[in-house]
C-alpha cells in the first residue's frame, strides 16, 4: 500500500494530532507492506517507524514550458494521443497498475475525470497503451503526473501536449533516479 502526504494545519502541529492520525491508518492496513512519500523535513519521523529511504523525488517547474498549444500532439512511432477517458477504462487501469504499486481503479477514475483535471493516453493503431499522463489545478499553477510511458517520446509528448493545455506555472515530479526523465525536463527548460 502506498501512502501520499498527511498534512497538520499550522495551528494544530506538534501536538501530537500527526503522529495519532498515522498511527490510525497504519493500525486499519492490517500488517501490509508500506511506502509513502515524505518531505525532508519529516524523513526523521518516519525512520523512527522503520522505514527507509528509496530515493528522493524533485519537483521540476517552469512558466514557459513550450507545449502544443490546441489539440492532442502525436508522438512518433504511429502512436496517437487522446483523451484518457475514451480509451477503454479497464486497459486504462492495467496500465497503471503495471507501473504503479498495483491496481487502484476507483482513485484513477477520479484523478482523470475530477475537477480541474486533464489526461491523455497514448495508443497505437490497434489501440494497445503505451502512454498516461494526468494533470491537475493547483494553488501555483498545475502539475502534471503521474506520467507513465513505454518510451521517452511518448512521454515527451504526453507532457509537452498537457503543458500546452494550460496557462501559468508547470510542474513535474520526478524520482531522481530516472535520469532519462531528468534529462527531458531538464532540456525543455524546467528547473
């Protein structure tokens, strides 16, 4: 099971309110193996309940990512690439699921279906996936992931066509590990 961030409102950290609502959804998972996401800041915390860290993620951003400005973009390869919610749901799922930790359907309907979202998928001529990518609204613009592509001209085409798609701030995380996605963001210009 992966587990995203738990955020405290300012006024209530340090009072322990955290560490209960932790322990709280630890104790429902029943002895599963765990993974999660942590800011530096609470990396200390988190070792102190036996994890470690797999590696480090960084978030690359930029206001002029250079994008396809209307439409859908093809990549090479006779791939197309068109809005995820037309291709058929369950290959959608599979797909993800083979590059995430497992099958998680009901989270993925609304993550590319929810307000102020945007996906795409990539296919080939039969229809077979080889490409998603979502993006979303946030309070500095809009990120995009997860991007999940067999290869780095997809995946340049799938977040090229997201960026042109929307106005204002661009980010993108990325495992640091994965140099060919460093080098992607990298060379658009995205610090």
């Amino acid at each position: 099971v992966f587990m995203g961030f738990y955020i405290v409102e300012p006024e209530l950290r340090g009072t322990g309110v955290g560490k209960h609502l932790y322990d709280e959804i630890v104790a429902r998972l029943g002895g599963l193996t765990l993974g999660g996401d942590a800011v530096p800041q609470q990396v200390a915390n988190y070792e102190t309940e036996g994890f470690e860290v797999a590696y480090w993620n960084a978030r690359y951003s930029s206001s002029g990512l250079e994008g396809t400005a209307h439409g859908i973009d093809s990549p090479t390869g006779g791939q197309s690439l068109v809005p995820a919610a037309s291709v058929d749901f369950d290959a959608l799922a599979d797909f993800d699921a083979r590059h995430c930790f497992g099958p998680r359907p009901e989270f993925l309907r609304l993550w590319i279906a929810g307000p102020g979202r945007d996906s795409v998928a990539a296919t080939d001529p039969s229809g077979r996936i080889s490409g998603f990518a979502a993006s979303r609204r946030t309070s500095l613009g809009h990120r995009i992931g997860p991007v999940f592509a067999e290869d780095a001209g997809v995946a340049e085409s799938l977040i090229l066509t997201l960026a042109g798609r929307v106005e204002g701030r661009v980010a993108v995380d990325v495992p640091q590990p994965n140099e060919d996605a460093v080098s992607l963001l990298e060379g658009h210009g995205m610090e």
